[in-house]
C-alpha cells in the first residue's frame, strides 16, 4: 500500500469510452486507489468522472468526483477547497487533463488562432491553474509530489501537429521549474509516453482492424509492442510514491525505446 493515508487528486481522470476500457488518466486514478491512496478525480465529463469513483469504490477504494473545467480558474480554485473540506489534506497532484477539440493536425499557419488559445488554455493552463492552487494545501499537508502527464512529442515533432507538441514541451518546462521552485518539501516530475493503446483510439474499428493498426505501430518500436494505460499508471505510482524519493524535476520517456532507436515506421 505505497499510498497509504495520502490524499492525490488526479485531473481528466473520466472513465468512459465506448467500448469501456481506461484512459490513462483514469488508469492512474485506479492505480493510486488500489494503493491505498483517496482520490479525488476531476473532469468536465461528469457522468464519466463519477464511474471512475464509482468502480474505485467497487474495489474497495475511496474517491471523490468534482466536476471541473480546467480553463475555468473560479472552479479550479473550488475544487482545491472542497479537496479540503472533505479530505484536510493533499499530498499528490496527478495532472492530465487535456482536450483535443478541434483539428490538431495542422501546422501553425493553418491551425484557427481559437483552436490554439483553447488547447493551450487547457492542456498548459489547466496544469498550471492546478498546480498555483494545490500546492499552497500541500505544504500545509507536509507536502508531496506532483506528476505530469507530458509526452514524446515534446522532443520529436511530427509533420502538421503543431500545437500538441508546443503544450507538452512547455509542460516539461513548467515540471522542471516546480521541481525548483518547490523542493524539498515538493517533488515534480513529468510522465512523457509514446504510443499509448487506449479504447478510445480503437473505436469504429473491427478487431482485425485493430489488430493491423497496433501491429502496424509496434513495428516501430525495439519492444515491438505498444504500451498499455496500465504501464503508464505503474510509472505515474513509481513518482507519486516514496519509491521515487530521490527523482526529482525528471522528464522521464516511457516509449518502449523508440525515442532512442534508429527506426521510425509508423
């Protein structure tokens, strides 16, 4: 029970997709749970925020569901004082939350400027709305660790996908200065994945589609497999606990090797 006692409130962290399989973030919210830890999870999506709480109390678990738009300061700073009022405490800050409304895949000419503004409003701004209002009740709880949900597109950009890569080269950025700004009593680090399996990505395919699509992806990986929510869950625990008492201020890649391997078939 690596968790035991801690309070973490874990952002994006709605379970739901069609076929009912884990995001990551919600795979994170049932790691920390099964560890011990009461998790408050966050969302926009309310009825699938509260099945995430919903399944951690079926597996004997605590959890809390506070509706949250992360763009909104009013409801973030809400959400940290009902934290606070339920629980007295907070110990770790998972963040996640992210929106991928509107085209992504476009480069900066052709991306609309409120496309933009809304992507970095919530998947930066949310990070650091969260992390001015959190940490603040985590000193008072003695303090803790913050994980950050960034990715490899921070160091690899692809073709067309402009905005993404910006948000989570600046939430590596944004890890390393809270690692600084806030140690000892605070330990910040960043979670950058590759290619994560995750339901929502297989919708509308048959399974042998499916089957070709990862089979295609795993190629270009030295593991020849695609990693799973449930493995990025196991590093997001690795940094939220005391198993990780000496990391701080990393920006750690969990891509099966890719990043650092010669071959790039996708």
């Amino acid at each position: 029970m690596k968790m035991q006692n801690k309070i973490a409130l874990v952002t994006g962290a709605a379970l739901g997709y069609k076929n009912g399989g884990p995001s990551i973030e919600s795979a994170i919210a049932f790691k920390l749970a099964s560890e011990g830890a009461k998790v408050v999870v966050i969302d926009i999506l309310e009825k699938m925020g509260q099945r995430t709480v919903d399944k951690i109390k079926e597996n004997g678990g605590e959890g809390l569901f506070i509706r949250t738009d992360v763009s909104k300061t009013d409801e973030v700073k809400r959400a940290i004082e009902i934290t606070k009022q339920k629980f007295g405490k907070l110990h770790c800050l998972v963040n996640c939350a992210a929106s991928y409304e509107g085209n992504i895949f476009k480069n900066v000419v052709e991306t609309p400027e409120e496309d933009w503004n809304h992507i970095i409003d919530v998947n930066l701004n949310g990070y650091f709305r969260f992390a001015k209002y959190a940490i603040p009740l985590m000193l008072e709880s003695g303090g803790g660790t913050i994980v950050n949900i960034s990715s490899c597109a921070a160091f690899n950009v692809l073709k067309s996908f402009s905005i993404y890569p910006v948000t989570k080269a600046a939430i590596n950025a944004l890890t390393r200065t809270l690692a600084i700004d806030f140690a000892p009593q605070i330990r910040t680090n960043a979670i950058c994945p590759g290619f994560v399996r995750i339901a929502n990505s297989e919708n509308d395919r048959t399974p042998e589609e499916i089957k070709q699509w990862i089979e295609g992806i795993a190629k270009g990986y030295p593991l020849k497999r695609t990693c799973s929510v449930e493995e990025i869950a196991n590093v997001a625990l690795f940094l939220a606990s005391d198993d990780s008492s000496y990391i701080n201020g990393e920006c750690i890649i969990v891509d099966g090797g890719r990043f650092v391997s010669d071959t790039h078939e996708f």
